[in-house]
C-alpha cells in the first residue's frame, strides 16, 4: 500500500498530463517527458522559424512576436499556471525598466529578481520534496533572472555611465536605448532559451532577430584576413547534427549509468559504515560522473535548438571553420581533461559563469571571488547542500591556487615532469570536483554531514593546512580585474 503514494509522486507535474501514458511506457517522470517534449517541439520549431520567418522575409516584429508566442506556450505547457511566477517577474521588472532612473535601474531590477526568485526558491522546498528529480518552475526563473539583471546591467553602463569609464567588453554590451516591451518580451520568454537557457546578451539576441547576427560577427574577426572573397553564409545544420548526437548519447548515459549507479547509494548504510575509504573515494567518483550526462543533454539540446534558428554563430576558428558556440554552456573535453579547479568550473555551465562575472565580479569593490560564490549559491536556490558545495569550492580554489603558485615551476624543466605532473592533478581534481560538488545532489544537511563524515572531511582538513602553511604570492592569486577605457587611456597617455 505504501507504494502507491510514491508511484503518484514520481509522475508529479504541474503542466500538460496529456503524455502521461508515454511517461507510464517509459517509466519517466511526466515533467521530464513534457521537458524533452517542449525542447524538441522547440528544435522543430527553430527549423521553420530560420527558412520560413528569416530576416528579409519576415519583420524584426513578426519573428519577436512569433518568438515570445511560442516560448510562452512552452513554459505553459512544461509547467501549467507555475507559469504565472515567471510572467509577473517579467512586467514587474520591465515596469522598473521603463520608470526607473538610469543611475538606479541595474540596482531595483537585481534586487526585485533575485529576491522574486529566492522566495520562489523558499516555496519550492514545501513544493518538491529533497531528493525528488524534478523539472519544476524555478529553472526558467533562474534563466530569466539572469536575463532581466544581465540587460538592467547593460542598459545601466550604456545610459548612465561615461564610455571612458566602462571595460572593452561592457562598451560592447552597452544597450543605449531602452528596449520595447515587444523587445523585452521576445528577449526573456522566446522558445529557444526559456525552458532550459542559456542566458544571453541582449545586443546579440537583437542583431539575430535583425539579421545581422552573423554579419557582425564577421566583421569583428575581419573575413577579408581569414581568406573570404564575399561575406559568407553559414549554415548551422552541422553544427545542429553533431550537438544533436552528443545529446542523444548524454541520454543514453542517462538513463543507464544513474540507475546503475544511483546517488542515494552514498548514504547507504554499507557505504558510509563498512566500505573502506579508497572504495568510498572510487564509488563518489563513478556516482558523481553518472550524474553529469543529464546536464550534457539538457545544456546540449538547448544550445542545438538555439542554433537550428541561425542564433549562435561566434565567428571563425583558427583552422578557418565556422564556429557555432557563442551559446555553448559547456566544453565536455576540457571538462573531462580538466588538470585544474579553474579550468573546470571555466568550462562547466560558462554562460552562468559569464553572467557572474559581469553583473557581481567585474563590479564589487571588494572580496570578489566570495561574494561570487555567495550570488551563484543564492540563485542556484536555497537547498543547503548548495552552500556547502560553494564553501567547500570556495576553500578548494584558494588551495589549488596557492599549490599551483608555489609547486608548479618544479615541474616544468622536461616533458616527462610536466606529464606526470598533469596526470596527477588531472586524477586530485576529478575527486576534487566529485567530493565538493557531492552536497550538491545530496540537497540536504544529514545526508552531506553522513557523507563527508564518512570521508572524513578529507579534503575540507587538506585544503584548510595548504591555505595555512603555503605562501600565496599576491599576484598569483588575485585575478586581474577589466581595464576600463579610461584606464587605457590614460596608459597611451
């Protein structure tokens, strides 16, 4: 009798039950079924909006329309009247967007999403319970926030702050004119980015819906010097084929490696009292791997959907090829080869981490890096695994740093060094990763306290002596910030 309840639950949605025999067939969560649903349904669309309405053919206005109609039936769809949280986000901040002073437009629209979106994060916790694997209403809020904060921060640098005194990069992202409500519509809720992201800038998204996407980019690499005789056209659909590969073998992955080697096995009672330690170490590893392809197939697939509708073009390689990865939320190789803390959090969820660092990095006056993590905690949600993942991380980069500071010179001098000294650090930070990130799919305190007793807080206690007794030189472990214009200047001056 007591199996039934969690059947009811495991098919938990608060959108369309209309797929509820295909879940039941496939034994998949409904909310996930509608999620690949709506991302298909979306890939299909992207298709036809880039041949039927393209730039030429069809008005910036009709394809911001058409986009932000299919987006919200999408977000209606996948999640039923949750959808409303994310609709009355958006007019609350673009009524601030439109009354607001430009000396205090980044400041209202930050703090109105980010609180909207931790109190969303409060009620979700009495919504879906710990554990449960669900698609609910709080992912798309989370892309929108970075949105709605992203633009506020962009329209901020290009009204109300001097050229001379913004970075080379926030002068090329300044919004100089307030968007249309049509614009901010089309910007947040259009059908290829709403369900599963990724944010992106708004001066892009507008050039794409113009036509002058790819032209742009173009001209910033100088398709003259890279041997082009007239400005080229290219075309996504390699592009779209290879991601949509990978996605296919992400959800093969999936749906075989997390049932075999599920997450809650690391609180079990034999792993956490009669396994040894090095077998501990090994099965964190393996269950933390396991749990990644999700992530592949989700941030794969949405950046396949972005580019089957001509969005997404960055430019061209160094070997003359077309590049479709201006949206790619990550870089699975150098994930997977990452021979440091850095350089795997650099190539995990980058548009998150690009979003970080414009809107709190590059601008905070002090304390950079924590107040970062502080930021990436809260939207990520308030599950307190989720901090101490970010505290434990905190802790590990600041001891990466000081031993790659003070250790990593010895290793240079031959070949064989360097690669011994690679393989080495390439097998500290997979464990690295797997036992600070472990709290993050653990969600709650009594299963991460069991699982780092059970590791005996090994690498909290090794990172706090590096930190404690390594030196960490000043200009090593301060990360450069942006020069502004004026900085410049002044330089050449």
């Amino acid at each position: 009798m007591a199996a039934a309840p969690l059947s009811r639950l495991a098919y938990r949605t608060t959108g369309s039950t209309c797929l509820h025999p295909l879940s039941e067939l496939l034994g998949i969560p409904l909310d996930q079924v509608n999620f690949v649903a709506c991302q298909l349904l979306a890939l299909f669309a992207a298709f036809w909006f880039r041949i039927y309405l393209r730039p030429g053919k069809a008005s910036p206005e009709t394809r911001h329309a058409f986009a932000t109609i299919f987006g919200i039936f999408f977000v209606i769809f996948c999640f039923g009247w949750y959808a409303i949280h994310l609709f009355v986000l958006v007019l609350m901040c673009y009524g601030i967007m439109v009354t607001a002073s430009v000396a205090n437009i980044h400041r209202y629209s930050f703090f109105v999403a980010m609180g909207y979106l931790t109190i969303c994060h409060i009620s979700r916790i009495y919504i879906f319970h710990y554990g449960i694997l669900t698609t609910d209403f709080s992912g798309p809020l989370m892309i929108v926030t970075q949105k709605i904060t992203t633009l506020a921060f962009q329209v901020h640098d290009g009204l109300g702050r001097r050229a001379e005194d913004l970075s080379a990069e926030q002068h090329r992202l300044a919004v100089k004119v307030k968007p249309s409500l049509l614009e901010y519509l089309s910007y947040l809720l259009n059908f290829m980015s709403v369900i599963a992201g990724p944010c992106n800038n708004f001066k892009d998204y507008i050039t794409f819906i113009e036509g002058r996407h790819t032209h742009m980019r173009f001209l910033q690499v100088n398709w003259k010097q890279k041997g082009f005789h007239s400005l080229p056209a290219p075309s996504p659909t390699g592009a779209v084929v290879r991601k949509l590969c990978l996605t296919l073998v992400s959800l093969l992955l999936f749906l075989t490696l997390t049932k075999t080697f599920p997450v809650t096995f690391l609180v079990e009672d034999w792993f956490v009292h009669k396994a040894n330690f090095l077998t501990r170490l090994c099965y964190l590893y393996v269950v933390m791997q396991a749990s990644k392809p999700k992530y592949y197939f989700a941030w794969t697939l949405a950046d396949a959907v972005n580019n089957a509708a001509g969005f997404g073009f960055s430019g061209v390689d160094k070997n003359g090829n077309f590049s479709w990865d201006l949206l790619s939320n990550l870089n699975i190789w150098k994930i997977e080869t990452a021979t440091s803390f850095k350089m795997y959090v650099e190539n995990w969820n980058i548009q998150t981490a690009a979003w970080l660092k414009r809107v709190c990095y590059e601008r905070v006056p002090w304390h950079p890096t924590l107040l970062t993590f502080i930021l990436s905690a809260l939207w990520h949600g308030v599950y307190p695994g989720y901090y101490f993942t970010f505290l434990t991380g905190i802790l590990v980069t600041l001891a990466a740093r000081a031993v790659r500071n003070n250790c990593r010179h010895y290793f240079l001098s031959s070949k064989a060094l360097k690669a011994a000294y690679d393989a080495l650090t390439w097998a500290v930070t997979q464990l690295a990763v797997s036992y600070t990130a472990a709290p993050f799919v653990l969600l709650a305190v009594e299963p991460t306290i069991s699982l780092y007793k059970s590791m005996y807080f090994y690498l909290h206690i090794i990172s706090f002596l590096i930190i404690l007794f390594l030196p960490i030189k000043p200009q090593a472990h301060t990360q450069k910030r942006p020069k502004t214009l004026n900085s410049v200047k002044k330089k050449t001056d």
